[in-house]
C-alpha cells in the first residue's frame, strides 16, 4: 500500500494540493494496519524491523515510479493503447515525489539507526 502511494504522488491529473495529500493520507493509513501487525509480530529489535520495511518500501517505491516515468516518457507506448481511449491527461510531479520518498525513507533510516545504537 505504501510502495502506490509512492507511486501516486508522482503523477498529478489537475487536482488540487489538498487532493492529493487528502489522497496520501488515506493510503499512508491504510498501510498503517499491516505495518504495526508486521511489528507486533517481529520476534526482533522491532524499531529495526519497521525502519528496515520503511527503507526497503521507498526503494521499492522509486524503482517503480522510475520505471512508469521511463515508459510513459516514451513516444511508442502510445501504439499499445487502445484506439478508443485516449491517453489521460497527467503531469509528473517529481518535487513532491522526491519529498515523499524521503519522508518515508528517512524515517525507516533514522527508526534503523536508532535501534542499532548501544543501550547507555
């Protein structure tokens, strides 16, 4: 859930600035469940275990929307769709994307860093 909200704050169809991070929100919540259970049921250091799945998710994340630039970006995907419908009308919005992506990485970085750090 998280890795499509990755992905959705690339691209803007014309909606506002409050759209979208109403549309943010509500996929960074619904991935909010999975998460917790997956660190309720860790057996390890569990601010290790989110951080780790925070980080691997943003990877994720910026692969896949690197791949949909790549292919949209390209003049010949047109031919593959079809006749009838036009290709929708869409920006990428990289700033916001970037933004995210940090969000989300950083704070999987920051929640690893700290839970490898020696008790004192």
């Amino acid at each position: 859930m998280l890795v499509s909200e990755i992905f959705i704050a690339l691209l803007d169809f014309g909606q506002s600035a409050a759209t979208t991070i109403g549309i943010l929100a509500f996929f960074a919540l619904l991935s909010l469940p999975f998460f917790l259970l997956a660190v309720w049921a860790t057996p390890g250091d569990r601010t290790v275990e989110l951080g780790a799945a925070l980080v691997v998710t943003a990877i994720v994340g910026a692969v896949l929307s690197l791949a949909v630039v790549i292919m949209l970006s390209d003049p010949q995907f047109r031919q593959f769709m079809p006749d009838d419908r036009p290709m929708p009308e869409f920006h990428f919005t990289p700033l916001l994307a970037l933004v995210n992506l940090a969000l989300i990485g950083g704070t999987g970085w920051l929640l690893t860093r700290r839970g490898q750090q020696p008790a004192r």
